[in-house]
C-alpha cells in the first residue's frame, strides 16, 4: 500500500529514475537475493516501506513471525544500502514502537522510555532495532540514513484478509459482509474506547518524500494527521459509509491494545507538511477500492 503510494506521489511529481521490485520478483526476507540486487541495481536513494503487517489478532497468534520477517526485511535493506553506497536511506517505523503507556502527544524523544504494547511486541520490537539501525550507521559512518515513524497509514492498496488487515480495511469488510448477509450485529475486539489517529495513505507519500528532501537528521521523525477518533466512533462512521443498517457489539474479553496513541508532529508540520485527506473522507475512498477489488 505505502510502496504503490509512494511511487503515484513520484510519478505526479515527473520523477522518471525510479527503481522498484514487486515481492514476487524479490524476496527481501533472503539475504543473498537482496544482496544481489544491489550490487547489481546500485540505487542512489532507498525509501524502506516493506513490511509485515497485521492487526491485533495477527500480531497475538504468530508474535516470532512478525518480529523475525521484520527484522529480516529491514536488516537486509539497510546494510546492503550502507554496503552499496546509497546516498539516503529513509527507514519507516510505526507507533507501536513507542512505549504503551507513553504521555500524549507522544514525542520522538519518548522512544524507548517504556516497554511497547504487549499485543504486538515482537513487531514493536523489530520496528524499535530498524530506527537504531539508522541512528548507529548515521553517527558511526556520517551516512543519511533517517527515518520516520508514521499514524495508523489506510487507503488505496490496503489489505482486506481478516489475517493480516488493520482496523480500518477490517471494519470495512465486516460492515459491508454484514450489510450483504443481513447480519442483525457485528462484533468488534476490544471495549471500542482505544483511541488512535489515522492517516490517508497519499499523505503519508507526500511526507514521505518531503522528508527525503528536506530532513537530514538522524533523530526519528514523526509524520501525523493530527486526527484522532476512539474505535467505536470510526466504527459507527464506518458502518454509515458503507451503509450496514444493523448493531455494533464488542467484546471486551478481547484486547483493545494500546488506550490512545496520538503523534506529536511538530518537526514535520515546521517543514511545511500537512495532510489534506480528512478520515471520512479516506473512508470513502478506501471503501470505493474495496469495492473494485471484489
């Protein structure tokens, strides 16, 4: 989702010299692979958006999987990047990286000041090492590895399989199943009090490259929508959207994860970054792909 984002945020902007592998063509879990195509490819600029991802149940049932794959991943992009000469190298973390008792908004500075959310530590953890990795290679070589930490990223691209989807594309395809089914409720984790902030996909693209023009520093950065909403609020909005006329239940023996997860975005507002793309409006975008992709 992010990499298909980024290369449209690329494309509008006429840059032509570009360089990508779908994960079919390159297996960025197998070091030789990666190996290989660096030294053959020698890209200048690398932009690390490749992931294993998933939402809470995802992350509580395969926790080895999703620190293992990401620590994989993003170990063989990086030190090929330093082995190779790449000029920059922009690394995206996530916000599960911050502690899950973090004072809100969380701060950049807050990083590793407390233990991660325990519903997905191994991804925190892997995304955690990804960030030091940068901040080590920047200050023991002088090279421009950077990265960012970026709100909950939905739209275009994103993924609807109940075993990997986050909470937007999960809410979207239970309300429009249950909409074609005539299901009278649908049953949602958690209290639905968790409160997180969203972020349009395009935007995220956008700061993306912003950053790789105009942010040099090793310190993380963080890239927010300013646009909080609690689960059972996205959820009723969503359900309206798509048009599911029946009940929302939640199950409170089921996990919310971390209670509220706001992004302090400062530094990235200061470069002149801000999103245009408001949530009920990323809804309806995001739910008008779904509808494609059936």
């Amino acid at each position: 989702m992010v990499g298909s984002a980024i290369l449209r945020h690329l494309h509008q902007r006429d840059f032509t010299n570009l360089l990508y592998r779908t994960h079919q063509e390159l297996e960025l879990t197998d070091q030789h692979q990666v190996e290989r195509f660096f030294a053959k490819k020698k890209p200048e600029y690398v932009i690390v958006a490749a992931a294993k991802i998933g939402g809470i149940k995802a992350n509580v049932t395969y926790p080895f999987e999703f620190m293992y794959e990401n620590l994989a991943i993003q170990n063989n992009l990086i030190v090929s990047s330093l082995k190779h000469g790449v000029k920059k190298l922009l690394y995206l973390s996530c916000g599960c990286a911050y502690p899950t008792r973090s004072k809100q908004p969380i701060r950049e500075d807050y990083l590793l000041t407390g233990v991660p959310e325990p519903t997905n530590e191994g991804f925190a953890l892997a995304k955690i090492v990804g960030v030091k990795l940068c901040e080590k290679i920047y200050s023991e070589y002088g090279r421009k590895f950077i990265s960012c930490i970026p709100a909950n990223t939905y739209g275009v691209g994103d993924h609807f399989e109940e075993s990997r989807s986050h909470v937007i594309p999960a809410l979207i395809k239970k309300f429009h199943q249950a909409k074609l089914n005539r299901q009278p409720t649908v049953t949602l984790w958690g209290t639905g009090m968790a409160e997180r902030e969203f972020m349009y996909v395009d935007d995220l693209a956008a700061a993306i490259v912003l950053l790789m023009q105009q942010y040099d520093k090793k310190e993380v950065i963080n890239i927010g929508s300013e646009e909080s909403v609690k689960v059972k609020d996205l959820a009723n909005l969503t359900k309206t959207i798509v048009g599911y006329q029946g009940k929302i239940a939640f199950d409170t023996s089921k996990p919310d994860g971390m209670m509220k997860r706001i992004l302090d975005s400062s530094k990235i507002k200061a470069l002149g970054f801000k999103p245009k793309v408001k949530l009920a409006e990323g809804l309806k975008k995001t739910y008008r792909y779904y509808l494609q992709s059936l």
